[in-house]
C-alpha cells in the first residue's frame, strides 16, 4: 500500500480538477501530433492527412533506385583515358594526400577503364558501353560527377545517404517526405521498400522513421509471393468478422490514445486499417497482367519473375496509385573483384528497367513530377585491389571522395552533366555536391526547405541535413 503522501500526490496530479493533469495531457499531445508543434501550426489530426509545402513543389512523388555496393564511376559514367596510360603505375602521393583504404595500400597501381565509352544524345554526355540503354534517354538525365560523401564503409555510407547521420537512430529521406507533406493514398503505403539483391549492409535503419512515430517508417513489399506478410487473413476469419474485430480494437485505441496521447497508438490504428485495405490493393498493385506486353518488354520484366525490372514496373504502379516514396535497394556492386564481371552482371540486370522506367513515366505525363535518382552510398578508387590471400583481382576499393550519380524528371535540369573531378577521377574539382546537399535538393523539388523541415527531440530541433547543406540550383531547371 502507498503511503498517504504519494497517494494525495497522485491523486492531485490524475484526478484533481485543478487542471495539472489536463496541462499535462496537452503537452504530450501537442509533441504527439508528430512533433509539429513548433515547425508546422497547421499539422491536423490525421497526422497522414495531405499537408501543404514550404512552397510550390516541382515533384510529387520520389522513386530512388539504390544501387547498393557502390558502383563504379570510373568505368560507367566518368570516363579517365589518364587512368589507361598510368595503369599498373603507382598513383602519384601528391594525389592520394594521406588518403587510407581498408583493403588496399595507398600506393597501389592504377586500374584503367574496363570498357570502352562514347557520347549520346544531343547533350553529349559520355557513358559507358554497359548503359546502353541509358544512352537512348541520356537527354532526359542530369549526371552528376561530383558528388562526395564522409563515409567509407557500406552500412554507414547507406544509412548516411538515407539519413543524414552515418549511426542508425535517425529518420530517412522517405519518413522525412512523409512527415512533411503527408500521404495521398489510403489504400497502400505512401512509403514502400523494394530489395531485388542479395541484401542490405545498412538494413531496415536505412528506411525507419528513427524518433519519429513509426507512422512514417517505410513499408516492405516483398518482390514474390505475399507483397507483405501476415497481411492475409487466416482460414475461416471471413472479411465481416474481420472488420468487426478491428472496429472494436481501434474503439479501444482511440480511447486509450485521448487517455495518454501516445503518437504511437495513433499509428497501431493506422496500421491495423492500413493491413485490412491492403487485402485487396496489394493484390491488385501486383498483379503485372494488367500490363501490355510492350510495356513488360520495355522493362524487361516477367510478371510472376522477381527482379529489379518488375520492381521498377510497380514503382511506375505505385506512383500511379499515390505512393509518395518508393525504395528499390538493389544489393551487389560492391566490387572488391573483377569490377568488369561484376559491373556485366549488374548492369545486365538494371540498365534496361532503369532507362524503362524514365521512358515510361515520360510517356504518361508523370515524370515531370516524379523524381527518380539513381546511384549508390559511394564510389570506386582509381586504383586496383588485387588481394591473393581473399582472392581478389582487378577490382576497386570503396572511394568516398568523388563519384557519380543520376537524376530524372521532377523539375531537374535534364541532359546536363554537373561536376568535375580531376584526371584520375579521385578528387572533385569542380561544383562538388555533398549528400547533405543532394538532401536538401531532393526536398527542395518536393516543395521542402531542408532548414524549416524540423523535428524537436531530445531538446533539440533535428532535420535530415543536420546543421549542412545547400540547395544545387545549377540542377534545376
């Protein structure tokens, strides 16, 4: 039994109606209300509803393809015919500057480039002969050759790019999104994660809503069988008996959330109707038999086929649907060995859905407000790794200084080729673009300013880029 004076004590803070316990409340719903209270007044009840912009958005909707291992620039996208005439020839000291690498020394040879290149299109821009696909919408693509990050190992430069901060914990490029302009959809998720590899280094930090309420971590969609698991109701738990049970559940939430104000009852409600709509759209989402067979051949893609290719095809559905953010991780570019092999195998698999999928959104009015991004948490060393005792030739290390992305559509400024590095492609030389600013670009296009977009927790207010970044104006249009 307590004793009397934490009894009295309780009782005066819970049940008096001297207002303590109601002041109380309302500070913990003012912060539950997605923690808006001192970035965004006009943050409603559904804390999913639609919230208008800092101001007038080019895109709409995002579709990032991941390119998870890192690959390399050097031989897809900034082409070195320097690196062919030092190779086998130590890089010069006075360009490594005191750089150290994991798997490699720093005197290591160069590595030339492992194919041949060329220009296309009416821009000019040089690639590879593994893009070939890319070539034929190069006019539609803002290449990126400058862009540089502080990471130099996988999961962190992964979750870096996501999040802005290398240790999970924070909110993703996608939660951000979400947080700030709401969903346009009800029936599926507006965040969606797709993986068509072997697996993620950063994992699922790479998508979480980090201290925001988990309303706003991303959705995995599976690529094969059940999109999502668990979503299917049991055997003899017909569609009536269902909704009845989560009538009653979410009536129990939505008392126990007034009682306490807990963001994260808010989002148990939400998921729970979220799962029941999701019966029927999931299915329908994935159902690529409502597809052409022009359109399946653009991409390459097989409907009943898990592959990058019928990823990049529901991503175009998705953001037919409402989707606000799509993640497609595709996981094996990191090169340590035959960069060659390894860069046939993957652009094999990815060149072709990759281009598809601008093609397509161009041709049904959605690119200009979709912003599609490609590329991977870092790059490729000019220099070879050879390593005999882990069995390793020809191939690079990781190579945070310098390397090369694309973006298309979404109001970005297209064939043109932004950044330079220097002759052996390790340093930027010109117009540098740190992932800080890539961040903040990316939700400038989507009506965001990356310094007012903010979160208070743990007495501070937090956004994506930290205390960084800046937006590229030289890439819009």
């Amino acid at each position: 039994m307590l004793p009397r004076s934490l009894t009295a004590r309780r009782h005066f803070l819970r049940d008096c109606t001297v207002g303590l316990g109601k002041m109380a409340l309302g500070s913990l719903l003012v912060g539950a209300a997605g923690g808006l209270r001192t970035t965004r007044a006009d943050a409603p009840a559904n804390p999913l509803a639609v919230r208008p912009p800092h101001f007038a958005p080019q895109a709409k909707a995002v579709i990032h393809l991941f390119m998870a291992g890192a690959p390399s620039q050097l031989d897809l996208f900034d082409y070195k015919p320097k690196l062919a005439e030092y190779e086998g020839k130590p890089i010069p000291p006075e360009v490594i500057g005191g750089q150290r690498y994991a798997f490699i020394r720093a005197d290591a040879a160069v590595l030339g480039p492992r194919f041949k290149f060329a220009k296309h299109g009416q821009c000019g821009a040089e690639l590879s002969e593994m893009l070939p696909h890319l070539a034929k919408v190069v006019d539609e693509i803002t290449l990126v050759k400058s862009v540089r990050t502080d990471q130099f190992n996988h999961a962190p430069a992964q979750i870096f790019f996501n999040t802005g901060f290398s240790q999970p914990g924070r909110p993703s490029l996608g939660s951000w999104v979400l947080y700030g302009l709401g969903a346009e959809t009800s029936d599926l998720p507006a965040f969606v994660v797709m993986s068509t590899g072997s697996g993620i280094s950063g994992g699922a930090a790479n998508w979480s809503s980090g201290f925001l309420p988990s309303l706003y971590t991303g959705v995995r969609l599976r690529n094969q069988g059940d999109p999502i698991l668990n979503v299917t109701s049991p055997a003899g738990f017909d569609r009536r008996l269902e909704r009845d049970t989560l009538d009653l559940v979410g009536e129990l939430n939505r008392k126990r959330l007034a009682e306490i104000g807990d963001p994260e009852i808010a989002t148990r409600i939400a998921s729970y109707e979220m799962a029941f709509k999701l019966q029927s759209s999931a299915p329908e989402l994935m159902d690529l038999s409502q597809e052409d067979q022009k359109t399946l051949d653009l991409y390459g893609a097989k409907p009943a086929e898990p592959s990058f290719a019928r990823a990049c095809l529901l991503a175009r559905r998705m953001i037919e649907r409402g989707v606000r953010f799509v993640n497609i991780y595709n996981e094996g570019w990191d090169a340590h060995s035959d960069v060659s092999g390894n860069l046939k195998n993957n652009c094999g698999k990815t060149d072709q859905a990759s281009a598809a999928l601008v093609a397509d959104l161009k041709q049904r009015g959605l690119l200009d407000q979709t912003l599609v991004i490609w590329g991977g948490e870092f790059g490729r060393t000019p220099m070879v790794e050879t390593n005999t005792a882990l069995g390793r030739s020809l191939g690079r290390d990781h190579h945070p200084q310098a390397y090369t992305m694309w973006l298309a559509g979404g109001g970005m400024k297209p064939g043109i080729t932004y950044g330079k590095t220097d002759e052996l492609g390790f340093n930027v030389v010109e117009n540098p673009v740190h992932i800080h600013d890539l961040q903040a670009t990316i939700l400038h296009q989507l009506g965001l300013d990356h310094e007012r977009l903010t979160y208070r927790y743990a007495g501070r207010d937090f956004r994506l880029t930290d205390v960084h970044g800046k937006v590229v104006r030289e890439l819009l249009a």
